[in-house]
C-alpha cells in the first residue's frame, strides 16, 4: 500500500537516495524478515525496536559483503600498490544510513520498513555511534577512508577496536560529568572477527647481541585479534576494509611461570594484557605520557606492520605459489601514512623487522623504511606534541631504543656534516632531547624516517617550515608539502542534509556529489530569485527540526526564527570558547540596557568535550551553562537572546545541527588551528563563518572571496609582533568599558551568585596569563558580529552570500584533498572507475 507523499516524502524520493524499485524493495523486505526470524528464533516471540534495527543492518549488509570479497579479489589479482593509513582514531559515528547512501538504497530500504509498518528515521536512531576519536584528527581519518574507497585506491584503516571510546558527556548542574561509553553493548553488525589472522606482539623482555644478530628474548607476548569493517566508495561497487585490533592475553599467559597455586590469579590476570584495547585516551591536542598509551601506540604498529609484510610476500597477481622473498620492492608497493605521531613507532619497527628479521644491512632497510613511510603533522601547539621519556622505553621497548639512537647517531653524523661546529643546532634536531629527563622526540623520528612530512592547511604548512621544524626543513625542503584538509560530501552534505543536495542536484545535476569543483556553477543562480528561497526553505525547515529535537530531547524551547550561532568543537583555550562568552555578556548588556531597540533574535549554541583531566575546559563549561541559566531566565531579554550549550557532542549531533546552522564560529587565535574540517562542514551545508585567519578559514575566504566571510582579528604576523613585545591583557581591560564590564560581571558573581569567586581562575588566566589572547581580538570580534546582525535582518543579500560560499566548497572535499596524497606523496592515481557488481557476469 502506498502512502500520500508530503513535501518530505518528495524530498527524500529524490535521485540522491537511490531508486525505490518495485523488485529491490520486495527483496530487501523478504531479506529483512529473513534475518528478523532468525533475531528472533532463538531466544524471544516478540520483536523490539533493536530487534529491528539489527535486521534492517544485516539486510544492507548483505548488499556490502559480495562487493567487498570481490573488491579484495580484485586487489589480490592486479597487485596494485597499497596504502596502510595508520590512526589510533577513527570517529565513524554511524553506519547504516551512510552505506544506504553509498549504494544507492535509501529509497528502497526506506519504502520497504514503510510497507512493513516500520519508520527508518527511528531504526537508525538506534544505532550506537562508534566514537573511536576525540574530534578533527579521528573524523578525518573517517573522512579520508570514505574518500579512498570512493577513488578506488587499494587502501586500508588500521587503528585500535576500543571497548570504551570517547565518553559520553552528561551535564549535571551545569559541570561536564563524564560516562564510559560502552557502545558494544548491544553488539556490532558492522565488524566481523578475523582470529585467523592473529598476531603477537612483543613487550618488555631483553636485547642479546649475538654472531647471528641481534635478538630480541623473554619478551611478554599479547596477541592482536582483528575486526574488519566494510568501507564502501560512493556508488562504485567498491569496498575497502578497515581493520581494527583487539587485544587477548595467549592461553598461558602468565602460567608458564608454574607459580604453585597461583591458576586463579594467572587468569584474572589476563585483564592486564586485554587493557591495552580496553579505552580511548580522551586528549584532543594534548601528551599524557602514560606506559599504557605506548602500549596502544605500539601494538597497533606492531600488528599491522605484520599484515602489511604478510600480503606483499603473499600477493603476486594471484599466484600462491610465487611468494616475494625480495623486500627491496617494498616501496613500490606498500604506502604507509602516519596520521600524526601516535604511529610513529612503525619507523623503528620496520627498522627491528628488516635488520633482525629479514637480514638486511641497515642502508638499505633505511633506504626502504624512508622511502615507504610519510607522516602528517596535526598540531604546532607544544604541549600536543609526543616527548617520551627513555626509562619507558628503556623498559617497554629495549630493541627499539637502540634502533632509534643509532638512527639518531646516523641523523646527527648527516648535520655534523652539513654544519661543522654547529653544537646548538645538534641539541635542536636530535631526536633525543637531554635534560632532567631524557625524553625521545617523536615528530623528529618521524620527520627523519619519513620522504614527505605534510601539515593540513596552507597556513599551518608554513607555519611548521618556518618555526617548530625550521631546522629540518633546512636541511630537506623537498620532503615538506601541504594537503590542506577535506570533509566527503556524502556524509557531510547529502546523507545530513538531503533537502539542500536536492535543491542543488536540481539546477547542476548530481555529479558533484563525485566532484566538489562543480558547485562552481551555483554561481550562476546567485541571482536567481527562486534558489535564493529554495535554499532559505530548506534552511528554515533544517532549523524547526533541529528545534523540535532539541525540544523532544532536552525540554528546551528555542525560536525557530532566530539566528542558530553555534561553535560545535572540543573545549579548549586555543578554540577561544571564551571570546564567544564574552560577546553573549556583551550582547545581554546591551539589550539590558536598550530594551526596546530591534535587536536581531539569536539562539546561541555551544557543544564540545572536555578532556576529564583539563580544569580549564571543564570550568569553561561551568561558565557557559552558568551565563545560559541567567540570560535565559531574564524576562527583559525574552527569547531576542538564548544560550543553550549543547550536551554530548558527536558525529550524530553534529549531521543534526550543522545543516541547521546560520552562523559558525571559528575564532581561534591566528596560529593556533592546524586546519579545522567543521569550518568546512558549515560552509557546505550553508551557514555563514566568523572567524580569524587561521587553519583553512584562510583557504575557506580565498575560494568564496573574503567579503562573503566574516573575518576578524589578528593576522599571525600581529600575533608574532605581539609576542615579541609582550601581551598586556589589563590594557584592553582599562581601555574597553563593555570588556571591563563583562570581566567584572563573570568576576563578581554575577553569573555564579551562590559563590563569587567561581570563576577565579578564569577571570586570573584572562588577565594575567592568557597565551590566546582572547581580549586582543574582543573589540574587532563585538563589532565583526554587529555586522552579522546587520546582514541578517536582511534574508535575500544573507541567502546570497550563503550561495557565493556553497559555491566555494570544491576544493573542501577529501577527494580532492586524497587525490592529492595519492598522486604527490603515495605515488598512485586515483580513479572513477566502476568496478563490476557482484551479479555482473566477471
């Protein structure tokens, strides 16, 4: 029976979601009883709404295996070269509704639970997110499988499979509390076990220098199970795999040792060999050294350095019997990209495997290693970067402290060479740092035992040749490049936001969802008064939904009519969540004090983690809630003012406020931000930035013309002059009224009226010791945003340079940015290429 179609329903049977034919949607309902029956017959009669959701995963599933075992028969009898992205992060979120997406079945799947009584929007709210990453660096790695998997490269995710990832955020009385996020609980219909490819993985134990070589002995051994993940390209028949580990004591762990009665205790024990993948260390752009983290660090290297050399022996165009012995090929078809320095021990690893292992004289395993792996670096910020100290290692890893000194041996020879006599230049580019600690610096190994190091955004490219790697880059300027940053459309535009893909696939076609560039056209309709109210429309419809959810979810009640200004992103001093709390005081003062001016309605939204250990950030939160509770509950203001801080901020929040967004704040301080992606996500799914030259709002303003940006602050030269004379907060403070104001009120009580001195620390941080400077760009920040306030009350000329910015997005894609580390670092082609349907004749 079919059903009256709404203007919804309209949308979604669009082109974009997939053809809802007769045949495909009578076979995935027999195929999703098929697998209901089964759900059920084991245990229950009665179905629940899981139940169903299950059901419906393993039905799109079934469409993913056929295509991924021939996609893996497809590698295993051309040979191509490889790609291995290493990441101990991959923010996935959901599954099910971006495979529906990328095979072209949303419209069946969501006609067929319609036929069976069900409501596909509530079976995939079901779903748990996997949240394996703390924000911009674990969602890029997702982005970058989408993206490799929809150019056809032969790529591969390997990361850590966390029992416990990100944790779940809860406020309670306005403080951030944190809950471990069990999302396996209910299972994973996405990941299949593979025990027959276990690994082991060596730790502690000694080095023996013998005359047959060097040995490695009395090591403790943890395996490696790994669970593979489907990744579908776009519409392409093919499937690339991410393969995570988990961590299994052997069965005689500990029990060797024939400690007399000691059984009960051996096994229990077993927990700490499994703790290495028990949980995410929850650290956005900050080091905790911590034993365990090194552990993780290098039990993915070690595994996944073990499946790379056993498929490039084992695949020779499909003939088992010839196996490569010879590893010297080993750049010509294997590419490792180490996503920061968290995989950095891949490079002595490889080193232990090619000299101890595999026999080789250690020029010609360092001509290999080098020429395989390249590393991207992610931060330029000091306390991000990795410095481990070497009694860790010393304990942990012994055979690898040797490799990595004679490494270093190596490196300082080359500069000794290069720059006799130059003792501090030594000290700068050794990769072990003296001191009260000796610690080992692990962007150094990289950069040395890498062919090309990349940052993420054009700025931040020059940023690390110009300061924190000056001195390497001296010394080997060909390996620096820049692959600024991408975010893939389809999650990010046509799976979040289908209403605005449809508006555009409508005027351009729906190529563009394959090529970015094409958005360019919309340039040509920048005038045309019916898209101006067709992307207004669905903004506004995107805006009542959001408001209806965060009604339905959190009983608060916003207006619909109101600017939505949100900064969604972890809570950190750098991302100046303060400087966005000052404008709401700034802004509550001004209608106090003019109530009956026409000021423009907003709804400010705030969301983003803090990691549990940062007191700053977690106060930063307190503040917030604690200026919503008073701005909220002001009657003079009514609803011209709201402050609403969102709760538990995720993937799954971010597809749902996003497209629902008039304006993104990226404010960070001029330097600071390696690149951001959630700049490039608002831009695409229509929201309008204000933000400083910073990451790739730089590249964001060059695409779309900096005058359909909002643009403020310091530059980094001003930044850079001001640190060389020093930055005087109390200045701004004495010169500013509104700022001292403000200060005043936060340090008064006026937000926190139970306890004055709440917020202390903040207001001291502020004016005594604030490296972001946050009162530096108050002023031009205040008046940036009446300007915002201006455009707004004025819907057509917003909507039209909301278009100039859609427009701009091309170059925002990951394809574009994979395509480029495909072609420039890894040495492959990227291709658009079908492959053949599993039922195509081969």
């Amino acid at each position: 029976m079919a059903r009256p179609l709404t203007d919804q329903d309209k949308r979604k049977q669009i082109s974009v979601r997939g053809l809802a034919g007769v045949e495909n949607v009578a076979d995935l309902k027999t195929n999703f009883n098929r697998h209901l029956h089964f759900t059920l017959v084991k245990d229950r009669n009665v179905a629940t709404k899981r139940d169903y959701y299950f059901a419906l995963a393993n039905t799109v599933r079934d469409h993913l295996v056929g295509r991924w075992i021939r996609t893996q028969q497809h590698y295993y009898e051309k040979d191509p070269k490889r790609v291995y992205y290493l990441s101990l992060e991959f923010y996935m979120g959901r599954t099910l509704q971006n495979t529906m997406v990328n095979l072209a079945l949303e419209n069946a799947c969501d006609e067929a639970t319609y036929q069976l009584g069900l409501d596909m929007e509530d079976l995939q709210d079901i779903e748990e997110d996997a949240g394996l990453g703390n924000g911009g660096l674990g969602r890029l790695a997702a982005c970058f499988l989408d993206s490799m998997a929809s150019l056809g490269l032969a790529a591969y995710g390997y990361g850590i499979r966390y029992e416990f990832g990100i944790f779940n955020q809860k406020i309670v009385n306005g403080w951030q509390v944190e809950e471990a996020d069990d999302w396996l609980r209910y299972g994973n219909p996405w990941e299949k076990a593979r025990p027959e490819y276990m690994r082991p993985v060596h730790f502690y134990g000694r080095v023996e220098h013998t005359d047959e070589g060097v040995k490695w002995v009395d090591t403790q051994v943890v395996l490696a199970l790994p669970y593979d993940t489907p990744v579908p390209g776009y519409r392409n028949n093919i499937v690339n795999t991410m393969r995570l580990w988990s961590a299994k004591a052997p069965c005689d762990f500990n029990l060797k040792d024939f400690n007399v009665g000691g059984y009960i205790q051996a096994v229990l024990d077993r927990n700490l060999a499994e703790n290495i993948s028990r949980v995410l260390y929850p650290n956005d752009n900050f080091f905790e050294g911590k034993e365990l983290r090194l552990k993780q660090e290098y039990f993915v290297v070690a595994a996944t350095l073990q499946d790379i050399i056993r498929r490039f022996k084992a695949s020779k165009f499909g003939s088992t019997e010839f196996v490569r012995l010879d590893l010297s090929t080993l750049p010509e078809k294997v590419a490792i990209q180490l996503n920061d320095t968290h995989p950095a021990m891949a490079i002595p690893e490889l080193m232990r495997i090619l000299v101890d292992t595999e026999k080789l004289v250690w020029d010609k395993a360092w001509d290999i290693v080098v020429r395989t792996c390249a590393y991207t670096n992610h931060t330029v910020l000091p306390e991000a970067l990795e410095r481990w100290p070497v009694d860790l290692f010393q304990n942990l890893l012994p055979r690898h402290l040797e490799i990595i000194y004679e490494i270093n041996r190596r490196h300082l020879e080359r500069i000794t060479k290069l720059y006799p006599g130059d003792t501090d230049r030594l000290r700068r580019m050794s990769l072990i740092e003296e001191g009260g600690v000796k610690k080992i610096n692990m962007a150094h190994l990289c950069i040395v035992g890498s062919h090309a190091v990349n940052g993420v955004a054009r700025i931040h490219s020059e940023i690390i040749k110009s300061t924190v790697f000056k001195d390497f880059y001296e010394v080997d300027p060909q390996k620096f490049q820049n692959k600024t940053n991408g975010i893939t459309p389809r999650r990010w535009l046509v799976m979040c936001n289908p209403g605005l893909a449809e508006v555009i696939a409508e005027r351009i076609g729906e190529d563009y969802i394959r090529d970015l560039d094409q958005l360019q056209q919309l340039l040509d309709f920048v005038d045309d008064d019916t898209f101006i109210r067709d992307v207004a429309k669905v903004k506004q419809e995107n805006k009542m939904k959001f408001a209806a959810h965060l009604e339905e979810q959190y009983k608060v009640k916003i207006n619909p009519n109101s600017m939505f200004d949100v900064q969604v992103k972890r809570i950190h001093e750098y991302k100046r969540q303060l400087l966005n709390c000052l404008h709401i005081i700034t802004l509550y003062n001004r209608i106090k004090k003019e109530p009956n001016k026409s000021w423009t309605p907003r709804t400010i939204m705030i969301g983003g983690k803090a990691a549990p250990g940062y007191h700053t950030a977690k106060m930063i939160i307190k503040l917030i809630t604690s200026i919503g509770d008073i701005v909220n509950n002001d009657p003079v203001v009514g609803d011209r003012l709201k402050v609403i801080f969102l709760e538990n901020y995720r993937v799954t929040l971010a597809e749902k406020v996003i497209p629902a967004s008039d304006l993104s704040e990226q404010i960070s301080t001029a330097g600071t931000e390696a690149s951001g992606t959630g700049n490039m996500k608002f831009m695409l799914n229509g929201a309008l930035t204000i933000g400083t030259m910073d990451g790739a709002n730089v590249e964001m303003a060059e695409e779309a013309g900096e005058e359909n940006l909002f643009i403020f602050g310091m530059r980094v030269e001003d930044v850079e002059a001001m640190d060389k004379k020093g930055y005087d907060a109390m200045s701004y403070y004495n010169r500013i009224p509104e700022l001292k104001q403000a200060m005043d009120q936060i340090s008064g009580g006026m937000f926190s009226p139970g306890q004055p001195d709440l917020f202390k620390d903040l207001v001291n941080m502020l004016m005594h010791h604030d490296r972001f400077k946050v009162f530096a760009d108050y002023e031009d920040y205040i008046k940036c945003q009446e300007r915002v306030s201006a455009l707004y009350k004025n819907p057509k000329e917003w909507t039209r340079m909301v278009i100039h910015n859609i427009a701009g997005c091309g170059k925002f894609s990951s394809d574009r940015t994979i395509s480029q580390y495909a072609r420039e670092i890894w040495g492959m082609e990227p291709s658009l290429e079908k492959i053949g349907a599993p039922d195509d004749p081969r």
